[in-house]
C-alpha cells in the first residue's frame, strides 16, 4: 500500500476524529483487520461479524504498532500516540477506503464474476497478463465485501494492472464490489445454481451477475461465455434485448453501446472460438483458438474441457491489453491452480488425487466428474459430498449429480452426507453397480481405506463445509505408505 495520511482517512471514510491525537499529516503504511498480522503504520478496522467483534482487539492492535484504529464505538481509553476515527460501519468505511484508494492508480482493472470458474479465470487471466504487466490479483478467493478491499489495498506504484475477482450471495452485492473496484474490464463466467437457494432463480441470478456492468467505465470490454444460454441474453439477437435490463436498471441496448462485448466458447459465433478440442489427455487440454487476431495453438496444464472456457477467456483479455499470441500462450501454459481446486496430487503407484474441495455447485461438480472418467487409470473413484446453499433445488441437483455420474466412466462412487445421498440413489437408480453412501468423513475413510489401489484416479468434491480435504489428505497418505 502506498502511504496515505490520517486526514485522507478521514475524507474516504467521512469518520469523526476522537480523542486527543490530532496529527492530521500522521502516516498511514496499511490496513488490516487482524490483530495477529499488524504492522507498524497500520490502520486497523475494528470489524464487527457474527461470531467476533473487533473492538476487543483495539488495543491489543495498537500496542502491536498500529497507528491508529477506526471503530464504530468510543472506546473506555484512549492510548496516547494513536489516532481513533468513529465511523457508523467499520467494514463498510473499509470499502469507502478501497474506493477512494482505487481512484488513486490510473490503471486498468479486470473484475470477474459468475457462477463457476470465478478463482480459475482469475488466475489464468492474471498468468496470461503477468506475462507483460506487474499484476495484482485477488489473493485465494477474498472476492466478497472484506476480502476484495484487502486486494485494492495491495496496490501501489509499482503496479501496472488488477485483476480482481467478485463473488456474491444475494442481490446488490456485486453492484457494491464492481463500484469500488471500478472496472475497466470484466467478465462473467457463466449463470448457474451456486446460490440458488438464496436467490430463487437462474434468472434471479443472471441479473446479480450484471450488476457487475455497474461500475465498469465507458467504453469498458467485457469477455462473456458465448455458450452459456443465460448470458447470451445480452446479444442483440435475443427476441427480448430490446426490453430487457441488468441487475442494476441498464438497458441491454445501453450495454450494447456503451462497452465492447467479445464472446468466447464453442459455439460457431464466438469470437474466440475453441475446436479440435483434445480433452482426453493425461495431464492437460489442447485446442485451437479460432481468434481475431488469427489461430492460437492453447495448451492448459489442467484437466477437464471446461477449462477451454478460462483460457479463451485469457486470451480475449490478452489482445485486448496488447500481449502478443506467443505471451498468450506461454501464460496459459504457466498458469497453476489454487490450491483445493482440481489440485492434482500424485502420491505415487501410478495414482492420481483430484483434490476439488475448496467448493461445489452442480456445474463444476459435473465438470470434475467429467474430467475424472476422461483421466487415464485402470479404476476411477468419485468421492462427493453435499452442495449447499441450493434451498428448495437441493434434492433436484444431488439427483441431477447422480444420474450424471452414473453415464460416465466411474469405478465406484463414494458420497459423503445427508443431502449427497440423494446423488446415490439417483445413480443406483440410472445404474451404478458400486455405490456406497455414507454419512460422515470417519465412514468414508473405512470405505476409502478398502478402494487404495494403484493406478486408479480419485476426484475428492463437496461444499466447503464439509471439509472433505481431509479425505484427500487421507488418500495420500494412504497411497504413499503402500
């Protein structure tokens, strides 16, 4: 973070000075809301959540080196030499700061949003773009109304380019996110069921999604799935683009002429376009990218054919920031996943571990199970858990799993769960000889303990909740003592 002073602090946050400190030239170094991670300079936030209140920590945060606090109660002392600023909502002052902050680098922003493939867009896109630029990212996925600050915050002179990533569980939230990161180009990934139990609809969805359109500027590019039935709403040849609008009010005409839309996918009109797709490999995709700017050899060091979808995607953002075919390609090809999402581990005896855990929907659930039967191995094994967050839709999208599951190449499927066992049932049902539900990490380590062999692929998935990165932690283990 670049330095900024007690009296910028207290104009982005329209806070009250308290106290007896009055040094309005005072030196701010950073922010933090952790007491643990405090730096001399520092400003810390004193958040308020469900389960903590940071008011405890104030002082502990200044005794640390903090240069001060900002709070949203006086507190009972005030130690001297440290400044305290009273605001209303201490994380939204956050988010007041980041705001003004931004505006402080005039420099390009990416934002990304969707219901899939948010984290692995952002990291190929930043792979692709790193290959040109000093590239500031979303760390992990601090993509929601405390973590994305964190990530603007990390700005500072030397940095030529963000890539920021913007999740969301309910209407209004990327329409807060996209404003203080201010856009000048985005893209959605897709519109599917993560959150669909919180938001209703797929339709309800797709409008959360385009509020992202929001605080994008004029004249911004936008990278859309060209494949996605949802987002191809916003093309002109949507019998209803004359009268539909965004999340946030925007005309899809006015969409239409204030930025510039390129579509990526397989579809025939895309204008990144993949074919000759080979998705079967062992250790990543290969396909052609049909482009503007002519064909691309695309190499991804991952598995599964969704991952044409993050690459094109790199790509459109690649010529639009000015890399060359060759720096496109070779970023795609150092590009490496987040940990817990389709990690690859390789313990030994010709076995492969997908770990997928960090999160699950029924699109990327899918998509893993996919890219599991393709991987080469004498056996393959699913072991998935339950998806939250679907409410009503719950049951219908554990037995979607199931009979999805049961037509591809899967040895034995293991499910983990109350909600998972509806997956089970569904692929017994569609034909699935070796199914086994259990209801708990500790039965499904006596079931994996039986299912270690060598040569055989395991995919490990669920929401986060359920923590089934520790069965993948088991798995290994397991294999290396063989």
């Amino acid at each position: 973070m670049e330095k900024i002073t007690l009296r910028d602090l207290l104009a982005a946050t329209r806070g009250e000075l308290i106290g007896a400190y009055r040094d309005l030239s005072a030196p701010v170094t950073g922010v933090q809301s952790d007491n643990r991670k405090v730096k001399p300079g520092d400003v810390f936030f004193a958040f308020v959540g469900e389960k903590t209140d940071g008011h405890k920590y104030v002082n502990a945060a200044l005794e640390a080196g903090a240069a001060g606090a900002v709070v949203s109660r006086t507190p009972d002392e005030f130690l001297p030499g440290r400044f305290y600023v009273k605001v209303e909502d201490t994380i939204l002052a956050a988010g007041d700061l980041a705001r003004w902050y931004r505006k402080l680098f005039r420099i390009p922003v990416v934002g990304i949003t969707g219901s899939v493939g948010k984290t692995t867009t952002k990291d190929m896109i930043a792979s692709v773009l790193s290959e040109k630029y000093r590239v500031v990212r979303t760390e992990a996925n601090f993509n929601n109304n405390i973590g994305l600050p964190r990530t603007i915050f990390r700005f500072d002179h030397t940095t030529e380019l963000g890539v920021i990533e913007m999740g969301m569980n309910h209407p209004g939230e990327i329409d807060y996110l996209t404003r203080i990161a201010q856009p000048t180009a985005v893209t959605i990934t897709n519109v599917g069921d993560a959150h669909i139990g919180l938001l209703g609809s797929r339709n309800n969805i797709f409008h959360a999604k385009t509020e992202i359109f929001q605080g994008l500027s004029d004249g911004g590019f936008a990278v859309m799935n060209g494949d996605d039935e949802n987002l191809r709403r916003l093309r002109p040849e949507n019998p209803r683009f004359d009268e539909e609008k965004t999340g946030t009010g925007i005309p899809f005409p006015e969409l239409a002429s204030r930025f510039r839309f390129a579509w990526v996918g397989e579809s025939e009109d895309c204008d990144y376009r993949a074919v000759k797709i080979q998705d079967d490999l062992p250790d990543c995709v290969r396909f052609e990218a049909l482009t503007p700017v002519g064909t691309m050899e695309i190499t991804v060091p991952a598995l599964g054919r969704h991952m044409i979808y993050p690459a094109l995607t790199a790509a459109a953002m690649g010529v639009h920031f000015g890399l060359t075919k060759e720096q496109i390609g070779a970023g795609i090809a150092h590009y490496q996943a987040t940990k817990m999402r389709m990690e690859v581990l390789r313990p030994g005896h010709g076995t492969i571990i997908y770990n997928d855990t960090y999160n699950a929907n029924p699109q990327s659930m899918k998509a893993g199970l996919s890219a599991l039967s393709q991987t080469a191995g004498v056996r393959h094994v699913a072991v998935v858990g339950d998806m939250f967050e679907l409410g009503r839709e719950e049951e219908r999208c554990h037995r979607e799993i199931g009979s999805f599951a049961a037509g591809l190449r899967i040895d034995t499927l293991v499910t983990v769960g109350r909600a998972a066992e509806y997956i089970a049932d569904e692929a017994k049902k569609h034909g699935m000889k070796d199914v086994r539900a259990v209801k708990d990490k500790a039965e499904a380590e006596q079931i994996l303990g039986e299912l270690i062999a060598p040569d055989t692929a395991y995919f490990v998935k669920a929401s986060h909740g359920m923590a089934l990165e520790e069965l993948a932690a088991f798995l290994e283990e397991k294999i290396k003592a063989m």
